[in-house]
DNA sequence: GGGGCTTGCACAATCGATGGTGCAACTATT
DNA sequence: AATAGTTGCACCATCGATTGTGCAAGCCCC
C-alpha cells in the first residue's frame, strides 16, 4: 500500500547494507561462505533483504549464468485427464527438485510444437520434456542446437531418449480383457470388434497392432473394416459413430477406443439414446478417466503409469551419456467402475468447517 | 548434428553481417524504420537471422525491458475437467495475443500461492491471472509490491478487480433443477436432499446460500443436516457417503455436490456397489465433466463459463483504471446426458489415413 | 619490525538486447 | 561553394546478478 515502488535490487540492498553489490549477490544466492564473507555481514544482508521483501530478479540471473531454472514440459493439451494428470505430476516432480516448472502445450501440431519450443528454449529452460509431440525429432533438432537437455515422454523420437507407455502390451491386455468380458455372455466374433479412433503415430500404431494380433490369435481373423480411425477428434469420432449406425442400424458388441478424446466423441453420440440403448456394449478405452469408468455400460481402460514415466524421464535426463533409446513402461489394466486415487490425492486439503450456519455472504446477490 | 554450438547472439551476426549489433538488434526487433536503416541492410540482417537460425534470447531482452512477455495463471491445480479447461483457453487466449503463457499450480495452499506468485515475479512476467486462490488478497499484496497487473479468477479477492461465476445463482438454478426432477417421480421432502462438499471458500458459501434459498423457498424447510462440507477432497468425500449410509442404510434421493472433486469421491464410494443401487438417485454437481454427465443416474451440472470469465479478466486486466470490484458471469445449467464441445474442438486434427494394413511398427516388441 | 599468511571485502567485466545520442557522408539549396 | 538538412549507422550506457581478481588490514612468527 504504502510502498507501491518498483522491485528491490541488489543494488539497493548494497545501499542500505553499506556493503558492495557483489557481497550482497555472495551473501543471496549462498555462496558467500567461499567468498569469506563474515558472518555478521551475512547476517546482516540477510536480515536486510528479509525486511526489504527481496527477490533476485531471475531474468538477470538467468542471464549471467545462462541457466533459469525453468523446466519445460511441451504438452499437446491440457484438456483431459491423462495429460492433465500428467501435468499436475510433472509440476509436484519439479517443484520437488526447488525449481520452476513451466508448461505450454502445442496442439499436437508439428509446427505450433517447434515454435513452442524455440520459445521455451529463448525464455533459457535448462530441461525439456517432450510429451505426446506429433515430431519429437523436429524438436529434437532445435533442442540440440541449443544444447537443451530433453527427453520424450509419451511418443517416442529417433534422436532422444524417449519414455513411452508399453502400447503393443496394453493394446493386447485391453483387447483380451474386453474380448473376455464379452465371452461371458457369448463367444465374441471377430466382425463384432471395432477400434476407433488412432492416427498415424506410434501409440495409435502399436495399439492398432496388439489390437490386431490379438484378435487374430483368440477370435481367429481381424477384417479390416473393424478398424476405424478417426484422428484425436471427438467430432470426426461422433461422426465415424454415426455413419456406422447409419449403415448398420445398431453399434459393434464391443469397441476399443483409441483415446478418452474419441471416448467424448462416443459420448456425443450416445446423447441421441437411451442408456438401454446400450446396456449389452462393451467398450475398451485407452486413458483412464475416472467419470468414464462409471458409464452405464463396462468401460475397461488403460492407464498409462505417468509417475513411473515421469520418474524414469528424470532419471534420464540427469544422465548425460542416455542414448536415443526408447523405455517401455508397463500401463494398467483398470476394471470397469474403478475409482482410482489420483496427483490430486497428495495435496492437503484444510479441514472442513463443522457444519452449520454459514451463510455470511460477503457479495449482495443483485436480487 | 553438426554445430551442436551454443545459440547465435546478435553479437555473431554483427561480425557476420559487418553492422553493429545495435543495428542487428533494431533490425531483428523491427525498430529498424524508426531508427532509419536502410531496407537493404535490413534484409542482409534478416536473410543472416534466418539461416543462422537465430532467436533472441529472452531473458536478457526482459532484463533491459524490464518485460518478459509472459502472462502467467496461477491455479489451484490441473487436474480435474474445470480447471484444465480453463488453461487450455487461457493458453489459447495469450498465444492469440502473441505472448508466452506461463501456467503454475499452488495445490490451493495459501502459503504456496505466494511463493508461487514470488516465484512467477520474479521471472518477471507482465501480467497474473489469479485463479482459484485460497488467499487472493495475500497475492495481491506481493503483487502490488511489484507493480505487476494482476486479476483475480474464479474466486474474488477484496484488493483486486475479480470475475467470478455467479455461484448464487448457478447454486438456485442447480438446486431448482434437482428438486423438479425429483418431483418427476414423487415430491422432494426437504430431509431427502443434501449438499456435499465445500469449505469456507467464497464459491463454496455462496453454492450454499443459494441451495438454503432455494430449499426454504421450494420445500419449505432447509435443516442443518444436510450440509455435509467435506472440502475438496476425494477420499474425505467417500468418508462423508460412507458414514452417511453406514448411519442411515441408504443414500439420501437427491444430492448436490460441490465440485467434480467430491464427486470423484462418490465415485469411490460408488464402487463398492452395483450401478442398481443408484437408479432413482438424482445428483446435481458443480463443474461441468463430459463423462461425469453420463453416469448411469442423472447428473445435472453447472457449467463455468470460462471462456467468457477469460475473456472479461483479459479486458480487465487490461484496464489501467479497473477498480477492485465482483465481475459476475453467470454459469449455464447442463441437463444429465449433455456433451458439450470444449476447447479442444477448436484445435484441428491431422485428417486421418484411410483404413488398412498400418502394422509397420517402429519398435521392436520383447516378444 | 618485517615478511608472509589469512580475513574480508570491493572492483570490474560479463551475459545479450535495447535505445538515446552522436557523427560521418550525402544531397539539396541558394 | 558554403550552409543546411537528411540518411544510415556506430557507440555506449544500461538492465540485475554473477564471479574472477585484486588488495588493504589484521595477525603470526622469528
């Protein structure tokens, strides 16, 4: 209120205390000790910046020691639950390590990635995870010429080390599970089993592939009018959903959906129905969510192990001799109608008011 | 591959170049007409940038600025369908403006929103969305103190402008809704509908105050007993359902629920029991989640409009004289079985391969 | 009491980009 | 041809923090 002056400098710091700016700097940023700095005149620094509210100016920091202290992560988005878990475990990861976790996400489009990138790498990030990117090595190649540390994670390039989900193994756990929870009811047959959703990339790759060795093994054949990709849109999926019901006047027995985005796709869909409409469909998801666990239908997922990703990603990317090789992390199968505890269970959450009367509104409704 | 060098400088392309590096930087910057260079060492300059790959760094660029070009958010957390979507529109918003979006988390810790606040000061971004804060005004304050432009989302502070939805009114429609639904089948007795979840948070009180309203006005009676805050935590909400139907045997007809948060803790509570145990139960929740509107009993939801909350705080924010006042937007009523688009739909996709035979996979599987 | 060692700090260059100012070399004018 | 005005650019201080180096004062010892 009083002081709405600028920020304080070290410079300042240096007035007030009597001493030079570069004691003040030592006595910051901890390395005053190797200066031979005197204990009082830390003390007294200290103390100073304390009642000065002072805080080091990164930018100039960053600057003279060509490092920020930011950790990047390059995201496609941030709009589902996988990757807004993803974010969320990332940022407590690095927080934990005392240092700034910067996130920006790219839309899944090769050029919006690189430009997100060269703007991380001018804003000095000293670490970058790549995460889910169309073209790891597009940003591989910008990174390098930076000298920028980075990883992939989720989507694997061919010039970085890259952590992924083990997508052929969960593709043949989901197919087998789903394939399974039909059988129950009756023997399932191949023409009865679509995919939708999936693209060109690696994940859609491997888990087309496990999709269809496994159908091939326990069904016996695997037509390719079951495979119906429909990019990462939940509109194209809705409208691939809608055409196959025009043709066929009813669903396949079972789905196995490429993606939670495709899932909402299937949701816009299903709005024109009953429930009943639906009561014998059996759906097999990748990604976990934990609402879409609850549809009124069994919905079986796959969750990708994020904090084990996460944690091998970190290990990788603080060894300087990693190769460009890619690491498989075992997802998880998840049964229908399985809450399970999430990032967000680790935050602390204040204890509740004992209830009662609490309708002390500071705002005037406009009656 | 081959120059793993460090990045060029303006400095590189002046020797390159044989202009100044003032003249590098007026050209590179584009204050090249005012400062009357010629067009053609112009375009020497700019041919040199680009096939040098030169980007300015930004961090000492900021420093003599004293501007980052970094608009930051500051959230509670990432992981739940509201807030995700919320930076997703944010970070559409700041790129549409050409700056850099910054998103940090502080897990709804007041102690944790100032640091992260310091922490985002000091990286010097130029303006600070204040989402969701336990302590906006304790923000503010350090704000202030930088003379950083900020505003705060979702819930208000008392030192700064804030846009916030009008939780009164979403909390008297929601509760309207919920009890003319019930009615459908047989009259709502006041005893039979609860609210769970909230704290002593603005959102929360206000959610309260209009569902005590309504209740009074609808049912006639609003006993205490039916306000079960649980704050917002998934498992203290299980807890909460546990211990109620552990005293009561069944769950109450009607529930309103104060954040998809605490409906995940319904959902844990859910597990442990067939879908047939929720037919006639009517449930009305805060936040708006695709797959949560589609659980196998109806489920009204309130959605936040953020893209209007955004796009009212980005012109606030953008008001020198804006004075620390409540901006209301009101939310909209979503019927169960609703899949609303989201901002991921704004996003294009890659137009997907025609069907057919895609097993090339890239990496070998451990058979 | 003088040489040598330690203590405690100040000085100044530096990181990369910016922008105010100064000044040659031209062109136009009378 | 001398003056005035324009064109085109270089010089240099600056933003705030870091860090290699230098140096005075104090202390020890013979």
């Amino acid at each position: 209120m009083k002081r709405s002056g600028k920020r304080k400098t070290i410079y300042d710091l240096s007035a007030l205390s009597g001493c030079s700016p570069s004691t003040v700097s030592a006595v910051l940023n901890g390395s005053w000790r190797k200066r031979r700095i005197s204990e009082k005149t830390a003390t007294l620094v200290l103390k100073l910046a304390d009642s000065q509210q002072y805080t080091a100016n990164r930018q100039a920091r960053g600057l003279r020691r060509s490092r920020s202290g930011l950790v990047g992560l390059l995201l496609p988005l941030y709009d589902n639950r996988y990757f807004s878990s993803l974010a969320q475990t990332f940022e407590a990861m690095v927080r934990a390590r005392g240092e700034c976790p910067i996130v920006a996400s790219a839309s899944r489009d090769p050029r919006a990635e690189r430009e997100t990138a060269e703007s991380l790498i001018a804003y000095s990030v000293d670490e970058l995870f790549i995460c889910g990117a169309t073209d790891p090595d597009g940003v591989h190649e910008i990174c390098e010429k930076a000298g920028l540390r980075h990883v992939n994670v989720d989507l694997p390039g061919t010039r970085a080390p890259s952590v992924i989900s083990d997508n052929y193994d969960g593709a043949c756990r989901l197919t087998e599970a789903v394939i399974r929870h039909c059988a129950a009811t009756e023997p399932l047959r191949p023409e009865e089993l679509y995919i939708f959703g999936g693209r060109d990339d690696h994940a859609s790759r491997e888990r087309l592939r496990g999709f269809r060795a496994v159908k091939r093994t326990l069904l016996g054949a695997d037509p390719d009018v079951c495979i119906q990709p429909t990019g990462y849109s939940a509109n194209n999926t809705r409208l691939a959903f809608e055409a196959f019901f025009a043709r066929e006047g009813r669903l396949p027995r079972a789905i196995i959906i490429n993606s939670t985005i495709n899932l909402e796709g299937f949701l816009r869909f299903m709005a024109g129905f009953p429930d009943a409409a639906f009561k014998d469909l059996v759906v097999g998801c990748y990604d976990y969510d934990p609402f879409a666990s609850f549809l009124p239908f069994p919905v079986i997922m796959i969750r990708q192990n994020v904090e084990a990703m996460l944690a091998r990603a970190f290990e990788i990317i603080a060894d300087p001799a990693a190769a460009a090789q890619i690491h498989l992390v075992a997802p998880e199968l998840v049964p229908p109608r399985t809450a399970l505890a999430g990032p967000l269970d680790a935050l602390k959450d204040m204890p509740p008011r004992p209830a009662g009367r609490t309708t002390d509104a500071t705002v005037a409704h406009p009656a």
